[in-house]
C-alpha cells in the first residue's frame, strides 16, 4: 500500500514518516481481526459500510470470513458527492458485482444502499430493511466497515432520528393529555 502523504513526499523530495498502521497493541489490525471473529459463529445481521467515494481502499477483503453465512445489507456511503444526475441502478449493479468478485457472492443489487449518512438520504430505507431482518432473526445488528467509511456518522445520525423520534412521542403524549 502507497499512501497519499507518500507520493506526495516523493514528488517534492522528502521522506513521509507517517505510518500505515498503529504498532499500538489495542490498535492493530490483528487486533481488530480477534474482535470481529466471533461475528461469523453469531447469528446477526451485519450492516457493512464502504465509502463510495474510495471504494476499493476502504473494501475490507477478509469481509466473507467476517460475516459467516449472516445476512449483509452494504450501505455504499457518501452518495453526496457524487453528480445529482448519477443512475443509481447502474452503480448499485457495479458495487454488487464488485461485492461478488470479493466473496461477498450472494449479494443482491437489493442489498446495495445509496447512502449519504451525512445528509441522512437513503438511511432511513436501510435502518427498516435492517430492523426487519433483526425482528425475522431475532437478532442483533452489527455496523462494521474500514476506517473512515462513516460508522460513527452512520450512527450518530441513528441516535439523532431515535432522539427525535423519542421527542415526537413524548410531543404526542403531551398533546393528547386530558388536562
Ligand atoms: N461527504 C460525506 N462525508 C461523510 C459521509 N459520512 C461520513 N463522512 C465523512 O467521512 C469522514 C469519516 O467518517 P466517520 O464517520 O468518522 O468514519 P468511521 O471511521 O467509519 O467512523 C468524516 O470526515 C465524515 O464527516 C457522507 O455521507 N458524506
Ligand atoms: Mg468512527
């Protein structure tokens, strides 16, 4: 792997010191790799994050492995920035075929989300399809995907429509009081 910073430094002649990886002990891929291990003997439903935007840099190749035979919803983030007039189904097809050619092969284009955690388009689609095969299961959802892919907006955006929608209830109960 040749990072940004890399080429960069090569190009105006000094040496680039970041490096790839953390040697920090809770910080290592293998690390990482223990964690999400049980993931695949689990029954669960994974929600697999790939940023749009560097989709075979933020591909994790060891995704098959990870998830087992769980169903996978691949929430293909950053839609935003791309041209308003993209063709959804041509991209959400090529991400699919991309998935299969990764050993992801049972992926339907169904199972492809356009996504812009940011924004929130398309995530509200995605969060039913997952609540949904969470309730048939029985089971619990896991948000996995390389770094920067956009988990952590993925999730605060979650926690914010949940806060909203705690708030609208408790708006509802308010309104409907007798008193
Ligand atoms: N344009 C755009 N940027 C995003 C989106 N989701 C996340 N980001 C940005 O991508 C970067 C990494 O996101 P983050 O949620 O921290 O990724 P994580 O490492 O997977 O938790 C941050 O700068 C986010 O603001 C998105 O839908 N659109
Ligand atoms: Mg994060």
């Amino acid at each position: 792997m040749y990072c940004l910073l890399c080429s960069l430094s090569d190009c105006l002649g000094f040496f680039c010191s970041v490096p790839m990886c953390s040697t920090h002990d809770l910080l290592t891929p293998l690390h990482f790799q223990e964690l999400l291990k049980p993931l695949r003997k689990m029954r669960c439903v994974i929600v697999y994050i790939v940023d749009l935007f560097d989709f075979h840099g933020s591909f994790l190749y060891s995704i098959p492995r990870i998830v087992g035979d769980n169903p996978v919803l691949v929430i293909a983030n950053k839609i935003d920035l791309f041209p308003k007039d993209i063709k959804f189904s041509r991209v959400q097809h090529w991400i699919k075929q991309e998935c299969r050619n990764r050993g992801l092969h049972d992926i339907t284009a169904g199972q492809v989300h356009l996504v812009s955690c940011k924004t929130g388009f398309g995530v509200s689609e995605v969060l039913r399809r997952a609540y949904q095969s969470a309730e048939d299961r029985g089971c619990d959802i896991y948000v996995i995907g390389a770094a920067n892919a956009g988990k952590s907006t993925f999730i605060n955006h979650l926690l914010k429509v949940s806060c909203c929608l705690l708030c609208a209830n408790v708006l509802c109960a308010a309104t409907t009081f007798l008193w």
